[in-house]
DNA sequence: TCTGGGGTCCTAGGACCC
DNA sequence: TCTGGGGTCCTAGGACCC
C-alpha cells in the first residue's frame, strides 16, 4: 500500500497559521509578481475563483467579497513544506516528497491493523505539529492514493483520512471520477478521450490494455495498470541531483536599459549558482534569455537566447555571472521592451568524478573555488544580497508584490526583491 | 546502382506534473 | 494597466558506427 499525504489549498494554508482569524474567510494568493490567483481557500473557490485566473479579472469579486489577499512567499512555504515532511518521515521508512505540498508514504512491509484509522492518525498529526491541514489516501498503487486523498477534500466526515482498497469501493469511486482529474491524464489526452466518449476513470480502466497502448503510449499504460490497482510508477525516495535548473522571472515594469537587464539577470545567474552548488554539480552549457510582454499584441515581440558553453564545466560564481551579463549584452536590442528574463543551466554534471581538463590552471581554479565558498557562506550566515558583484546593481529584483506576509518562519528568501507598485 | 542486420547517441517536440 | 515559475519523461527521426 501506498500513501500519499497532500497538504489543503496549500500556501493559503500557511498564509492562516499565521493568520488564525482568516479561518472560515476567503483567501488567496497570487503567483510572483501579484499575476495569478495560484491558491484559493474553500471559501474563495466557493465563489468561483479559478486556478491561475489572472488578478485583474478577479479583482471585482475580491472587491465585493472582502477576499483577503496575498502576494506568494516562497520562504515561509517551502519552510512548512520541510516541517511537513518531517512529520511525515515518523509514518513510513521510506518517504517521496513529491512537490512543496505532497509526499508520498510506502507503506509496504509494514503491519498495520487499521490502515484507515492510520490515515487519520497521520492527518491529525500533521494539524497538529504544523497547523496545516493534510488530506491522506491510502490504495494498493500512487495513483489511486492520490484519488484517495481528494476524496478527504470532498467528505469532511473522512476527517482528513481515506483508505480505499476494496475492488467494489475503487469502482464506485471510479465511475464518478472524471478522467481529466486521473494522475497522468492530461488536456491532450483527456480531449482524445472524450472523443472517444470516454470521460471518467472508470471507463478508461475499461478499455483493452492493447487499446490504451495504441493510443496513449507506455505513460498512459502505465496509469491505466495503476488504476487496476498495480503498481507501474517507481517509488523514487532518494533525491537525484537535478538535471536542469532554471532562474526566471517577469519584471513588475518592461526594462529598457541594458545595464538594468544585465543586473537582473546577473542576480538570476547568482542564485542559480548558489541551487548548483548545493547539490555538488558543475555547469557545461547556459542558456540566457529575455523576452517582451505576450500579452501586448500590439508591441514588437522577441524572444532571444544565447547559449553560453562550459566544456570543462565551472560551479563559480564569477564565472557564470560574467558569461551570464555577457550573454545579455549580447541578446539585447534596444528596439524591444524586456518583461520576463531569467538563465537555464541546460547541461549539468555531478562535480564529483567529473574529468577536467588536464591543463588548467589549478592554482587559478583554487583561488576562484575559495572566493565561491566564501559567498555561499555569506549567503547562508547573512542572507543573499549581503556581497553582491558590481554588475548586479542593488540585487534586488524588480517585482510587485503589493500584499506579502511576513518571513514568519526563516531570515530571508532566496533572490531579494525590491517591492514596485 | 544495388545490396543486410544490427547497434548508439543526440535532438526537438510533445505531454505531463506541481 | 494588470496574465507565474519551475521541472521530468518519452518518442521519433537523423546521424553515425560496425
């Protein structure tokens, strides 16, 4: 049996543990730069805020509702998220933190009389030791875990825990599910499937396996095994190094000034570094790129990148902060207005065993990797933008952000912004 | 010009997730 | 006026190898 515990309306929920007289009220929060409703309590959902609408088109139902409102806060979030996972790691020897509100519990080879009181146990716990609500759904495979724990949303009386395993409730359950709603089961193949009058899970579980192969490929066989109850999606408990990493954000004003461009990015560049060393990787290839606001039809469009390569690899700050404000100078035109910008480390190594190239200066790498964990121990004592370099101007990030809450829990976050109305 | 039967690696694009 | 910011995996096709 698997677990999966998924934290309610998630960053709404951290905004009231600090915020206690906002129970029963309806709240938001908006996406970076105050853009979109990413969070909505009950309430607030109850008066038809959509996920991801854009605040302008809501602020009329705001108004009229008293909806409170805030802007995102990353450090308080991912902060609750750890103290989340922490209780979790007492339910289950192995635990996968799925994303910033769910994780998922492998609870096999485990004795557990009553798995659904062991739900509610978790769930209460978790209230209890962090102050955020969690809905838990125990089943035989992840994904029927995670249509579990939605049931928790829709029947309060499950009082946070739902274990769902018996052949005749998973196909009652399934009938009513919507197939879009299926972990797994996108727009693309959620629209391919009502073509095929297909429109909940249970009728997807129905077609022939060789059909669902034809047609939705390894991933969709895999859901459809899930959904009769046997695993096919891994349980991937230990983090793997990222891949690819990315630093972006869109500007609260158009930027026009390549000095400007060039100091954001710059900051980007530096936080990306910082995330990189974390996890012992070097960079072999950068990519940089600005682009103009989407949304002005009207407006001149550019998307323009340029691509930095790294043949020996480099984890330095100085190094990839120079390419980076290299790099812009080099995309920028002037006859364009930049809204969003940001660097994408595109090719990553681990640092460890990684083979340099045999003629390099050492001496130089050395000096440079003191200077590099020199910043990161300044970073980590005193907060990013404590030493910046010079390209970077003030190191703050131009963004609106009108309605954040306090930095409740934490000294700071990760890229410092200078608030623009 | 035609001719066999294997492989690997890379890339772009699509689809999905939160 | 105002529209977020991250990720992963899979597949097909091309280029190349013997």
């Amino acid at each position: 049996m698997f677990a999966l515990a998924d934290c309610n309306n998630f960053f709404v929920s951290c905004e009231r543990v600090f915020r206690p007289d906002l129970e029963g009220k309806p709240v938001i929060v908006l996406s970076n730069n105050d853009g979109c409703a990413v969070a909505r309590s009950n309430e607030a959902k109850a008066l038809g805020i959509k996920m991801g609408e854009p605040y302008f088109k809501i602020r009329p139902i705001v108004e009229q509702h008293g909806v409170k409102v805030f802007s995102s806060n990353y450090a308080l979030y991912g902060d609750m998220s750890r103290r989340v996972h922490a209780v979790l790691r007492d339910f289950a020897p192995a635990v996968e933190q799925y994303s910033i509100d769910e994780s998922f519990l492998d609870l096999r080879g485990m004795m557990i009389a009553d798995l659904d009181a062991y739900a509610k146990e978790i769930s209460a716990s978790c209230r209890h030791l962090t102050g955020i609500p969690v809905s838990v759904g125990i089943a035989p495979t992840k994904t029927l875990a995670k249509i579990a724990s939605k049931l928790c949303k829709k029947f309060p009386r499950l009082r946070g825990g739902c274990y769902m395993h018996r052949p005749q409730d998973i196909e009652k359950v399934l009938c009513t599910y919507p197939v879009e709603d299926v972990w797994g089961i996108g727009r693309r193949s959620a629209k391919k499937l009502s073509a095929m009058g297909i429109t909940t899970a249970w009728q997807f579980a129905q077609l022939k396996e060789y059909e669902v192969c034809k047609s939705f490929a390894l991933p969709g066989w895999r859901t459809w095994k899930e959904l009769h109850g046997e695993p096919s999606v891994d349980f991937e408990d230990q983090m793997e190094p990222r891949q690819s990493l990315c630093v972006s954000r869109s500007f609260a004003h158009e930027l026009t000034d390549v000095r400007d461009l060039c100091a954001q990015v710059a900051t980007f560049a530096e936080s990306a570094v910082r995330k990189l060393r974390k996890q012992g990787s070097l960079v072999l290839e950068m990519a940089v790129f600005a682009m103009t606001n989407r949304f002005h039809e009207n407006d001149p469009q550019a998307f323009s990148s340029e691509l930095v390569v790294f043949p020996d690899g480099t984890d330095d700050h100085a190094t990839l902060v120079a390419a980076a404000s290299e790099a812009v100078r080099a995309l920028f035109d002037k006859r364009f207005s930049y809204k969003k910008a940001g660097v994408i480390f595109t090719r990553m190594a681990q640092r460890d065993g990684f083979q340099r190239a045999l003629f390099r200066d050492a001496e130089a790498d050395d000096r440079q990797e003191r200077l590099s964990r020199a910043l990161d121990s300044l970073a980590s004592e005193y907060g990013p933008g404590t030493v910046l370099f010079g390209v970077q101007g003030d190191g703050r990030v131009w963004m609106a952000q009108e309605n954040r809450s306090p930095q409740y829990t934490t000294r700071w976050s990760d890229i410092p912004t200078a608030s623009v109305k």
